[in-house]
C-alpha cells in the first residue's frame, strides 16, 4: 500500500524543494558519523600498537665503523652537527632512567617515591603511551623530571628506513608537546644498552639521531628489573663500588614493577647518605635544560593530536559497552524468542485448540489505494477467491493512475470503490470503516494478495471475545532476487518469529499493515486510524493495547506482499518505518505510569518494542565494526570465532523459524552476507531515523514503485492460481 502524508498548508512544489534540500544532509550525516567512528577505532589500534608495529630485534654485529672514543666513552652521545663526542656523569651523581612508559599503575608509584626523597629523573616515554596517558607526563615535567623520546612504537630503528625513523620520532614529539607543551632533545634508542654495545648497525642510527638535533642517551648500569630478580637484587645491581656518576636503567611499565619501586624507595636514602645526588641529566652535567617551550601552531596540533586520542580510548570504551549490551540483547532475544514460539506454536497447533465458536459471519475488506494501478487488480481478484464471505471496499487516495478506474471496470461482485481526496492512508482507513457493513473489519495493502482461507483464518481469534486485532503472516512474494531473499528472512525470522513472541508476553506491538483484522468496536474506542505518526499501524495497535484488548498473531493467515526491488525503495520504506516506530514509541510513552492493562503493556511491552526494534538495531552493526577491528589489530582468531559463533545463533534460529513457518531452507544460503550487508543498511536507515527525531525534521512519505509482480500466492498450486487471476472461487 502506498500512501502519502501531507504537511498542512505546504504547496506542492515547495515540498519538492524541501525535501531535495534536506534529504542529502540526513543521508550525509549517517555516513559522516559512521566514517567518523570507524576513524576512532583506527586511531585507537594505531595508538595501542595495533598496526605498524615491529618486534624484530637486529642480532649484535661487528663495531668496526664505531669510533672507538664512542665504545670507551660515555652513555651520553652528541652526533649534532658532526659532532663525535660523548660525556660522563660527574662523580657522586646519578641520573635515573625510566623506559617504556607512562604506565598508569606503576609510572604514579614511582613519581610518588621520587618525590618522597626529593630526587628527579628522566623518563624516556613512548609515544604510544604518552598519547593515552598525557596527564602522567605534564605531571613529570611539573616536578621537575626531564622527559626525553623512546620513539612512538619502540620498534628497533635500525631495521628501519629513514623515513620511519623521522616519522617515529615526530610522532613521539607530538605527543610529548601535546602532553606537556614541550619539545625535548632526549633521546634512547629502543633495545639500547652501553655505549661498548654500539655496534656497526646502531652507529649509523645514532649519527642519524644527531643530524635531526637529539642528543642520544644510553645507559651505563643496567638494574635488570625487566628480569624481575627481587627488590634486593635490584639494588645491588645498580650500587656503584666507587664514587663514580652513573646513568641507571629501569623500567617504569612494561609489567608489573612493584619489585622496582620497592628497590628504589629502599636505594635513593642509602645513596643519598653516601653523598650521591639524583639529578635529571641536564642538572647533571650542568647544562641547559633539555626542554624547550612550544607554542602556536605546533602547541595546538598535539593537543589536538592528544584530545583525539583519549576520544578514541573513550568511544572504544563506550562501544565496547555497547558490543556487550548487543550480545546480551542478542541472545535474550533469540533465546525468547525460541521458546516462546515454540509455545505459541505447541499451543495453536493442538487438535482441541479453539479461540472460541466459528466466525463465519461476513467480513469488510478494506483496500486503501494510491497508485496502485499495477497491483490493485491481483490483490482484487484474491479477494474474490476468498472461502470465507466478504466485502471488499477500495478505497482510492486521490490516485492519478487510474487505479479506481481499473477496479470499477472489473465489476466483480461485492467490490465497492470509495474516492477521497488524498488525504493519507490513516484517513483512508477511517473512511473505509465508515462505510464498512460488519463488525469485523479486515485491512491490508493494494499490493498484497491473500490465499483464499486467509480472511477466514484471520478472523477465528474473534471467537475470543477478549481479542481486539489480529497480525497476520505477512510474507514476500517477490523473493527470487538477493534483496527478496534478504527480506523474506527478515519478514520469516524478524516478524512472524517475534509476533509469535509478543502473542505470548501479550504486547505484539504492530498488527502489519499488509494483512490485520480489527474489531469495530476496539477501532472506534481508540479514536480510530491517526496519522500522529508515520506508523499507523504500530499506532493502533499500541492503543488498543492501552485499551485493554487482546492482541494475538494467526500464523495461518498468510498475505503475500510485494518488498521493495532497490536499495532506494528499501531504505525509503525502513525509513519510514523506522521513524513511525520511534513516532509510536514516544506517544505512547505514558502508559510507564498508568494502570490496569495501558500499565501493563508500557512497562512490557514499551521496553520490548524499545530494545528489540530500536536500540538492538542501532548497536547490532558493533558486531561487524569489532569484527573489521579484530581482523586488523587482532586477536584475530578469537574475532572470527566470536562472529562466526554470534552466525551460528542466528543461523539455528532462522532455520527454526522457517520450519515453523514450512519454508524451504535454501534462501538461508544469503544470510552470512544478509548480516554483512543488510544489517548495515537497516543501521544506517535506524541513526537517519534518529537524526530526524533529534534534529525535530518532519519526514515525508516516498512512493514506492510497485512492479504488480505479485499475481497470487506463490505456494499455491497453479490451477488455484488461475482461479484466483479469473476471480472464481477456489475449492
């Protein structure tokens, strides 16, 4: 059924214009916002290492290209400028060497011990670090440390180019300037030790180091703590025998290090008392401080630079919350949706079961039309091969195709056509149940063909004097494309399996548009049809709820409807339907806090509806972000199980529910790429949806064109076929 709705007071061809002004931001936005996110997750894995990292380690060679005032010279290396000299700690001094981090646990204890006994270091940080944990940094710098560069991936520069060794270390301090607003001219090769340990690859590198302006610093007491040897051993590793300076290596991240902060709150009192002083290196050796103030330009790029780190960290954090939100969803969802359709179906399918005494009094049809001219005649002539008595009522929305035309030349009996102005189909409805002769009145789609017992199916639950409306099983019935195929699992699995569910729980939100039946009585109590909503068939639905009536699935009153053909078609009608759920949703909001039945369905059936259709949908695609995320930063493995073993659930559900439904397995052959592809067209149509609700946009109904493919149900053997394309009855 295609129907428009109008915006009072718009002229036509300012609605055009509206809509071709607006319409390209609500699609841009969705796309904006999905690169966006998927550009935080990059940076994310670039920044914990995720990518780009190299844990070779070259093997030691020969240091005959080494100046030999190099290997027996200092740990402090000046290549600047040509330069070749290298430098020693004065006697009675000790600067201390922290690699690897900032790490939150341990870099705070040992700037809380260092602080304690009145002693400054250097800490050479990572870039990688440094992003995620500026505020450690600044907090160095502030008192008093010197900070100097360990590249951004700690990766072993002399198996690298020049290029990468330029892009390690600007990368390094950008993230230095971002942290404190400082440059430095520190620098320790990763996998470094003494200076006797320059060999013939690492000299080149530290040559290098020099013409891009750093002055290199190694090490000349190593304290092995990476090793983990036991606080004591730690310091006796790093105790001098003599008076002579020294530059000691330790690490503060990389593991757990609490053996090197015991070690070092025990070492600083007893050096000091030996009269040694812990400087960072510049006071050392008396020379200008290491760190230069930066300002403008560069200032405001690391802190950029450090913000969209930490926005990263803070998304993943957000998404990961979202990721196990979606599983949990996911599996309370399928798991009730198992087991209450298996009870619904164990309950409607026994031999004694009875809604209550046979409806067999006449039904009016109601057929809301609005260019339906392709359609309108098979779903006409379905009707008139309908076992069960009925009225049919066309009526025709202002159509300029001449669709009442073609119903009134068929001149069948029983078939009525009413005409109207356009005035939307909610408004169409009402007028067709105005002029409806019964009491129990049927409405479904112009592009939609029933089977001859579905009306009569489709009524039974009224023996039930409880029962207000009845969903019916709508189907595709153009599924031999990939997108019919697609649809036709949703509709199997994703509707009829959870109408089955909702029957059961009493809150079956939506009585499709393409197959329901009311009762009069429950339609006139709610105020009839509304167009409030871009959903008015959720709208009622939820209303008669509130009202007090029964709402119940009749899984035998098949409806065979024509889906959307393209992309565009889908996304127009999800759209739709999507911003008329959150449309119904919000209306109905109130019933949280009333009583008696409106209660009830508001504190079941509202949240349902609300994570199942709204939220479920909008985080379902993190299964797939996490997957492309786990494929290229690892752990690989487990990603592909997880996604698999998440397939593997919707698999075994979807098989389920088309056995319940007696459909052949073999479309399910499309639903790996179904939850690749389909599932992130329904995301992006769902955050349009939202984006309109919160931008306050009023969405406007698109045409559907309709094929008129759908002539009679494709189960139906072919002499029923015929009989129903000549409009005779069949049986």
């Amino acid at each position: 059924m295609a129907t428009r709705t109008r915006r009072p007071g718009a002229a036509p061809g300012a609605a055009v214009g509206s809509r071709r002004r607006r319409l390209p931001m609500r699609l841009l936005l969705p796309v904006l916002f999905l690169a966006a996110l998927m550009a935080m997750l990059m940076l994310r894995g670039y920044v914990h290492s995720g990518i780009l990292a190299d844990h070779r380690i070259r093997p030691e060679s020969s240091a005959d290209k080494v100046p030999q005032k190099i290997i027996e010279g200092g740990p402090v290396i000046d290549t600047r400028t040509g330069r070749t000299s290298s430098l020693n700690v004065p006697d009675r001094h000790m600067v201390l060497t922290f690699d690897d981090g900032p790490d939150p646990t341990w870099t705070p204890e040992v700037l809380d011990v260092l602080k304690k006994h009145h002693a400054h270091a250097v800490f050479f940080v990572t870039g990688t670090m440094t992003s995620r944990y500026p505020d450690l940094v600044r907090r160095m710098v502030d008192e008093g440390h010197e900070v100097g560069l360990h590249t951004f991936n700690h990766p072993d520069l002399s198996l690298q180019s020049k290029k990468r060794i330029d892009w390690e270390l600007s990368q390094n301090q950008l993230a230095i300037t971002g942290a404190a607003g400082i440059r430095t001219s520190l620098f320790r090769p990763p996998y470094s030790s003494s200076a006797e340990a320059m060999d013939n690859n690492s000299w080149p590198v530290t040559q290098y180091i020099g013409n891009r302006g750093y002055i290199t610093v190694v090490t000349s007491v190593d304290s092995q703590d990476w090793r983990k040897p036991g606080a004591d051993r730690i310091i006796r590793n790093v105790t001098p025998e003599s008076d002579e300076g020294e530059i000691v290596l330790m690490h503060d991240s990389g593991g757990d290090r609490h053996q090197t902060v015991e070690a070092l709150d025990r070492f600083l009192p007893q050096m000091k008392a030996r009269g040694y002083q812990f400087d960072n290196l510049t006071e050392a050796l008396d020379a200008p401080s290491a760190h230069t103030r930066v300002a403008g330009v560069d200032l405001w790029k690391g802190k950029a630079w450090v913000f969209l780190v930490q926005a990263s960290d803070n998304i993943t954090a957000v998404l990961v919350v979202g990721l196990a939100i979606i599983g949990f969803l996911v599996i309370a969802r399928f798991g009730l949706m198992l087991l209450l359709s298996a009870l619904h179906a164990r309950r409607v399918r026994r031999r004694d079961f009875r809604w209550g005494p046979p409806i067999t009094e006449p039904v009016s049809v109601l057929v809301p039309a609005y260019n339906e001219a392709k359609c309108i005649e098979n779903t006409v002539r379905s009707l008139m091969a309908s076992d069960h008595p009925i009225e049919v009522i066309v009526i025709d929305d202002g159509s300029s195709d001449g669709t009442a035309r073609i119903v009134e030349n068929l001149k069948l009996p029983g078939v009525r056509v009413v005409r109207q102005l356009n005035a939307g189909k909610p408004a169409a409805l009402n007028r067709g149940v105005a002029n409806a002769r019964y009491d129990l009145v049927v409405m479904m789609d112009g592009d939609t063909v029933f089977e001859p017992s579905t009306v009569r199916e489709l009524v039974q639950p009224f023996g039930d004097p409880r029962v207000g409306a009845v969903a019916g099983n709508a189907k595709v019935g153009n599924k031999d494309t990939l997108i019919g195929a697609w649809q036709h699992i949703e509709y199997v699995m994703g509707f009829n399996l959870d109408r089955r569910m909702y029957d059961v729980l009493q809150c079956m939100p939506t009585i499709p548009g393409a197959v329901g039946a009311f009762r009069r009585t429950a339609l006139e109590r709610v105020g009839g049809m509304s167009d409030d909503t871009l959903a008015e068939d959720t709208d009622i639905t939820m209303a008669i709820h509130r009202d007090g009536w029964r709402v119940v699935y009749a899984e035998n009153a098949r409806a065979w409807t024509e889906a959307p053909e393209s992309v565009q078609q889908l996304w127009s009608q999800r759209y739709r339907w999507s911003y008329g759920t959150m449309q119904a949703i919000w209306k109905h909001r109130r019933a949280v806090f009333d009583r008696g039945p409106s209660g009830r369905f508001g504190r079941v059936g509202l949240p349902l509806v609300s994570l199942f259709m709204v939220l479920a949908p909008l985080l379902a695609p993190l299964i797939d972000v996490f997957l492309i995320y786990g494929l290229v930063f690892g752990p690989t493995g487990k990603t592909i199980l997880a996604w698999f073993g998440v397939l593997a659930i919707q698999l075994a559900c979807a098989t389920y529910a088309f056995i319940l439904d007696r459909e052949r397995l073999t479309p399910l052959i499309s639903l790996p790429l179904q939850q690749i592809l389909y599932r992130q067209l329904m995301y992006v149509v769902l955050l349009q949806s939202w984006i309109t609700a919160l931008t306050g946009g009023r969405l406007r109904w698109q045409k559907l064109r309709r094929k008129g493919g759908v002539s009679a149900p494709p189960n139906m053997p072919a002499q029923g076929r015929q009989q129903i394309a000549e409009g005779r009855p069949v049986g």
